[in-house]
C-alpha cells in the first residue's frame, strides 16, 4: 500500500509551515490593534477590543495546532532526521522557516 504521507511530507510540511506564519503575522497585527485601543479605559470596555482579544486567542490557538500537526507529522514521517540528513526536499525549511524551525525544536525537544 502506498503511504501518501511519507511520499507528500514536504508539501505537506510546507503547508502547515506557511500557514504558521501567515497565523503569526496575523496575531501580531492584531495584538498591535490591541494595544492602541488599550490607550483608554472607555475602549477596554468595547465590544470592539474583546472581538479582537478573541481573534487572538483564536490565533494563538491555530498556531498551537500548526505546531502540533508539524509533531504529529515528524511522527509518521521523521522529517526532522530527513532534515539533519541534508535532504534536498527539505531544504526550504533550513532556509525560509529557520525560526519556526528553532521554536519547533524549543517547544518539542524532550519529546523526540
């Protein structure tokens, strides 16, 4: 049986890596909105500032599953030891995503 996994692990990578970042660019804008809108009292207690605290929990949230995904992926594939073998198909994530990368490692070193 073919495993599509193994065969698709750098696209899929690239992916959830790409959507990490697209989630963090996202979060920083809107924790930038709430900070401004934290300059007053009578703002704090808009509906407006907690629709924006909720969007970043909800950020927060996403990025946490991307990393989880990134986990759950190395687990069936081992990208992780692909990446370390220099693997040409892997090479996007030393050279684009290298901080991602580095949080992934921080965030899950003890369990690998």
């Amino acid at each position: 049986m073919t495993d599509f996994t193994k065969i698709y692990a750098s696209d899929i990578l690239k992916k959830i890596m790409q959507k990490i970042v697209r989630d963090k660019n996202k979060l920083d804008n809107v924790q930038q909105k709430e900070r401004k809108l934290k300059e007053t009292a009578a703002s704090v207690r808009s509906q407006r500032h907690w629709q924006s605290v909720a969007h970043s929990q909800l950020l927060f949230n996403e990025i946490e599953t991307g990393f989880q995904q990134l986990y759950d992926l190395d687990q069936q594939t081992n990208w992780r030891d692909n990446l370390e073998l220099k693997q040409d198909r892997f090479r996007f994530v030393t050279e684009k995503y290298n901080y991602i990368l580095k949080e992934y490692d921080s965030r899950f070193s003890n369990k690998y």
